[in-house]
C-alpha cells in the first residue's frame, strides 16, 4: 500500500506508521560453514592478523532479532562477539573461544526520529552512510572518522574522533542516547533505551557509551545523536554542520633531503604548533606521516574550511610554521579544494579487503615530545632493514575536545594536543614476529621512562580505546605497574564496572580488553591468548602480493 507524505495509520504512532509503511523484515538466519556466504562473512575483518571461525554467523536484522539469538545463545552456553563494520584491530570478534558472531551490517539505517527529536544510526551503520545521509538529508552531520568503512556501532562508543573534531568536539559529545541489548541474570536480553536526560533510569548506560569501548555492555542497535543545547523540531539545527568546501594541502620531505636534527626540528616544530592552540576552536586540521624510509616520503597534509577567509593563506601559513628551521623545502604533492562530502568519502580504506596483516599502537599527548623521543622515532624510521609497511602518525587533537570535563563522558582524554599512532602492515605470515617486534620496539623505546607505555603524566594521557592494544595488558611489554584500564580510560574505570555490573552481570560481552566486573580483574592476556585466530596461510583465502602499505590513517591524498 502506498501512504502520502501525510498519511497515518488510524491508531498508530509515528514509529508505528513508519514500520508498517516499509517493507517486511528479512528472518535472522545462522550461517555455518557449509553455507557459501561463511567466508564472506568470516573474512571481512579489517586485520588479516586474525580470522575467526565460529560455529556460525547469525546475520539479524533489528532489536527483536537480536534478543532471540543473543538469550537462545546464552542459555547454551555459546561465547559471542558482535560485528558491525567490522575494523577490530585486535582479535575480539576473530577470535577461537567465539563460537557465535552477531553480524549486524544489514542494519544500516540512518533516519530522524521524532520521537527523540534526534537522528537515529543504527550501528551496523558505516560512518560513510552515516555522513552522507545525515548530510544530504538535512546538511548535518557528526565529528566522526576518516575512514567511511568505519562502523559506526564500535566508532561512536569508543569516543570517536576526526578531521572537524577539533571545531566540534568528539562523536559522542553528539550523543543523545542509545539503543542496547542487554543480558540479566538469568540470561534473559532485553532493549533498553538509555538517554542523557539526568532522570532517565538508565542514565549511566548511556554514559558508559560514551568512551567506554565496544563488546563491553550489550549489543548496540542504533545511536540516538542530538547536540547538547539543540532543541526544537528542525532537525537541520540538531547536529553541527560541516563547512561547505574544504581546501586541502600536502607536502612532503624525501629522506635523503632529512638528517636527523633536520627531522627533530620538523617534528618539534608541528608538536610545538598543537601545544600553542590545544584549546583554539579552530578550523583546521591536519597530520603529519612519517613513513620508514623503505616505504615513502614524510608527508604533511591539512585541511581547513575554505568558507573562511582567505583559506589557502591559511594553509601556507601553518605549513611555513612547520618546515620553519627545517632546511631542506618540502616538495608540493597538491592543493586543491573540493565539496566536503566529496573529500570525505574520498579516502581510501580497503587495506583490509586486501588481507593486510597489521599492528597499531596510539597514545595520547599532553605536551610534545621530547628530543629523546624524536631521536627514537627518527633512528627507527631512517635506519633499518627493509619494512615499507611501517610509519608513524602524529594526529592533530585538541579544541573543542578538550572544552568538555574529563568525567563527563567516558572518553576522559580531554587535554591532549595530539593522538600519535605507530603503524606496520605487511602481507605474509613469514613475517609476523618481525614486523611485530619492529612496531612493539620503537613504541617501547618512546615510552621507555614510563615502562614503555605512555602513562598519564605531564606529557602523556594514555591511548585510545578504539585503536585497542593487547601489548598494555601484557607485562612483558607494559613494566610501568600502571593497568592497561588506566592507560584507556583513567579514573572512569570504576563506574564503568559499575555500570556493566548492573548491565551485564554474567560477563556475556567480553574480550581480553572489555571492562571487568568488580572483584574480577582477568589476568593480563597471555602470548597464547594475544593470538587467538591469528592466521597462517590459508589455500580459501586469495593470495595477496605487492608492495605492503601502512594501514591507512586520517589523512591520505583524496582521490584525484
């Protein structure tokens, strides 16, 4: 039946109305191993490192679905991940103790409801969806990631953060409520809604989603976004709107052109810069790559709303502040402006779908680092056998994030000026111990005066749930005596045991880095449990060949 643009069914709500306008629901279905779409499913995980293979997949396609398998799961004893997008970069969903995945792509759906006076983004939702229907729809969208292929499920509860954070704060600063399956005590799962709004019963369930990381409470269904403040029906006025055009610029130094103080001027010249405007609500943004001099050059690339006056000024005036001291010119890869949706989407993310094996490690910075920091990175970076996969990222962080208390949300990492990321990505299992002792070296060596991992101090705040790291639950490469939660979420590790204690009391989503019930701190990870799914060579998988690339991160040169 077909309903006009005003049309109501007699009796019914607008949710109500709007379901019986769409076309019925798929059935959930279980896919085993002798169904052809189990490899499909089983390998779209963004780190070849890892490939699961659980006794089934069940695909679902909305809340009810996801209560049947989830209590029917728990009620046989059955061990569960959740995969939404599908970029875990460590074994929580690949992982041989699962028996079950809940993949919940297929709900995808970006929407106003008026119910909440928000926009809803289901979480199986890619951030690619998500920006561009929020941005067609109704010229909005939220301070979210790079990468479109990103899902949204994982991405908003971590936190969130990229290229408008800094003018708008993180993903979930946007977060009016959200929609979670949850498990109580006698393994029944039930929807619960949980809001903002400081009466709401199940307040603190929200909170715990906003930075408290995913696989950790219950299965996110959708995300209920509205900026704090934003009030009325217009759902244009709801959520921050992006600017218009974005200008873009990017350099880079060849290695031969660098000697090592050279390379120190360059780096302490960029962190010096985000220690000067760590609060400044600026509309600019940018990252500086570092690539090993086996795999290309050392990149510089920024961006700023070009709706401002005088943008590529702009540009070329951070950029002079940058290379100032420098010596050698950098070489102009291009400069160019474009419709911001356009460069959005334009950067590229299919690493995974090329079975990279990789490891990433982050940290926070609350100062720039050291002279001796910058040594470490440059003698790993300059010298050494061939590893073209490697480089190490130094993110730009800061403004508007850091306007919002630390206790807040869940996300407690409110005045660093910088996320730096270690990366290496390569593509045969031959190489695994290699590549990763090269990245777990240099992190180690950086961080070496707080135990090899950036604990919160003067000059480090920790790292990023949502770029999570086994090596800081392990003492053999965490000596600090600092735990891996306090590196991840400091002092609102309490509450959000608090919280799953309430929420999830028989520990149904869990991983070797989800939030502990109280009085049950897990041991650290083992080598054995580190590498639960890690995968060899596999004659079902296509053999990948070619030159290793590093996982790519925030800026890349847009597709021209």
């Amino acid at each position: 039946m077909t309903m006009g643009a005003g049309a109501m069914i007699s009796g019914a709500g607008p949710a109500e109305a709007a379901a019986a306008a769409c076309p019925p629901t798929p059935a959930a279905s279980a896919v085993t191993p002798s169904d052809p779409r189990y490899w499909e499913l089983v390998t779209r995980g963004y780190n070849a490192l890892y490939l699961g293979s659980p006794a089934s997949v069940h695909l679902v396609h909305n809340a009810r679905q996801i209560e049947r398998a989830v209590t029917e799961a728990v009620r046989a004893g059955k061990r569960i991940a959740v995969r939404s997008g599908g970029h875990c970069f460590e074994n929580f969903v690949d992982n041989a103790d699962v028996n079950i995945v809940l993949d919940i792509s297929e709900m995808n759906a970006v929407y106003y409801d008026p119910e909440y006076k928000a926009f809803a983004v289901e979480a199986g939702a890619t951030l690619g969806q998500a920006y561009r229907t929020l941005y067609l729809g109704w010229g909005v969208t939220i301070p979210g990631g790079a990468c479109p292929s990103v899902g949204a499920g994982g991405h908003i509860a971590g936190g969130g953060y990229g290229m408008l954070s800094r003018r708008h704060g993180l993903s979930v600063d946007h977060l009016y409520g959200v929609e979670v399956v949850v498990v109580d005590r006698s393994g029944h799962a039930r929807v619960v809604t949980a809001t903002r709004e400081p009466g709401d019963p199940h307040h603190d369930l929200w909170w715990a989603h906003t930075g408290g990381g995913g696989g950790c409470f219950g299965v996110v269904t959708r995300y209920l976004l509205r900026s704090p403040g934003a009030s009325g029906a217009d759902p244009a006025a709801l959520l921050p709107k992006p600017p218009a055009r974005v200008a873009v610029m990017s350099v880079s130094w060849p290695w031969d052109r660098l000697n090592e103080q050279a390379f120190l001027n360059l780096v302490g010249n960029y962190g010096d810069w985000y220690a000067r405007n760590r609060d400044a609500d600026s509309p600019l943004d940018s990252s500086l790559m570092m690539r090993h001099h086996t795999g290309g050059p050392i990149t510089l690339s920024a961006t700023v709303d070009s709706t401002q006056p005088d943008p590529e000024g702009r540009l070329t005036r951070f950029i002079g502040e940058i290379k100032n001291g420098v010596g050698a010119e950098p070489s102009l890869d291009y400069v160019a402006a474009a419709p911001w949706l356009r460069l959005t989407l334009a950067f590229d993310s299919t690493t995974g779908g090329a079975f990279l094996r990789f490891k990433s490690k982050a940290a926070y910075l609350r100062a720039p680092w050291s002279a001796r920091q910058v040594s470490a990175v440059h003698r790993f970076l300059s010298q050494g056998p061939d590893n073209p996969g490697a480089a190490i990222y130094l993110n730009g962080y800061g403004g508007r994030v850091n306007s919002v208390a630390p206790r807040a949300t869940a996300a407690p990492h409110r005045d660093s000026i910088m996320l730096g990321l270690f990366d290496v990505g390569w593509w045969s299992p031959v190489e695994d111990a290699a590549r990763m002792a090269s990245v777990r070296g240099v992190y180690h060596e950086v961080y070496r005066d707080t135990g090899g991992v950036p604990v919160p101090n003067d000059h480090n705040d920790g790292s990023y749930i949502n770029y999570p790291d086994l090596d800081l639950a392990d003492p053999q490469w965490n000596t600090s005596g600092v735990p891996w939660h306090t590196l991840y979420y400091k002092d609102a590790y309490p509450r959000l045991q608090d919280v799953k204690a309430r929420y999830d009391p028989g520990d149904v989503f869990r991983h070797a880095l989800s939030v502990r019930l109280p009085g049950r701190q897990k041991a650290a990870p083992s080598t054995a449990e580190h590498d639960r799914g890690r995968s060899a060579s596999r004659p079902d998988l296509p053999a990948t060949t070619g030159r290793p690339v590093p996982p790519r991160r925030f800026f890349e040169a847009p597709t021209r």
